[in-house]
C-alpha cells in the first residue's frame, strides 16, 4: 500500500496542484459534454463527480497548509477514496466512449 500513499506526496502541501488536476476534470467535463450529442449513451457526470472530488481535496490541503498540519491522519480515507473517484469516472467515461453508440447501457433493458 505504499505505492498508493507514494502518489499523494506531490499533493501534500501543494493545493494549487490539486486544483489543477480539478481544472483537467473539469475540462474532461466539457469535452465530455460536446461529444454527448454524438454519443447519447456517454454520460459527462463521473467527471463532474471528480471535479468536485479533486476540488474539495484541494481545498482540504489549503486549509491543511494554512495550519501547518504535518500529522495527516485524514489522507488515510481521503486519498484511497479520490483514486477510487478518479480512476472510476475514467473508466466509466472511457468505457461509454467506447461502447458502440446503438449498444445498450449494462443493465438496462433493450429496446423492441
């Protein structure tokens, strides 16, 4: 599990760069929503869900700089939770890209 905490350490400290990585989501967001009317079945919202996420994070690691936090006990939960968000609306918006466009979504029923 080292490697996993390993990722956060350009992070720490350094809110700025999480913002960045929400201002990249945010940019997948509207990409996302130009290529919607092209593909209906692709769904913008998991990368909204990782703005807000990696927004919210960066605004944790302001405040943790603002108070010289040095002993970080909430990255335990936050950072493992943001990977799983972030890897997640990837995945889920990669895979409605790639998905044929006359495909059904998985589990919902098929039209006839």
């Amino acid at each position: 599990m080292d490697w996993l905490y390993d990722l956060v350490q350009p992070f720490v400290w350094h809110a700025w760069r999480a913002f960045g990585v929400a201002f990249a989501f945010l940019l997948l967001y509207g990409v996302a929503r130009l290529v919607r009317p092209n593909r209906p079945r692709s769904s913008p919202k998991p990368m909204l869900i990782a703005t807000i996420a990696w927004t919210v994070f960066a605004l944790m690691e302001a405040e943790a700089t603002r108070e010289r936090a040095n002993i970080r006990v909430d990255l335990l939960v936050t950072w493992p939770l943001l990977c799983l968000v972030s890897l997640g609306a990837v995945a889920l918006w990669l895979g409605s890209l790639l998905r044929p466009s006359g495909e059904p979504l998985p589990g919902t029923p098929a039209d006839g």
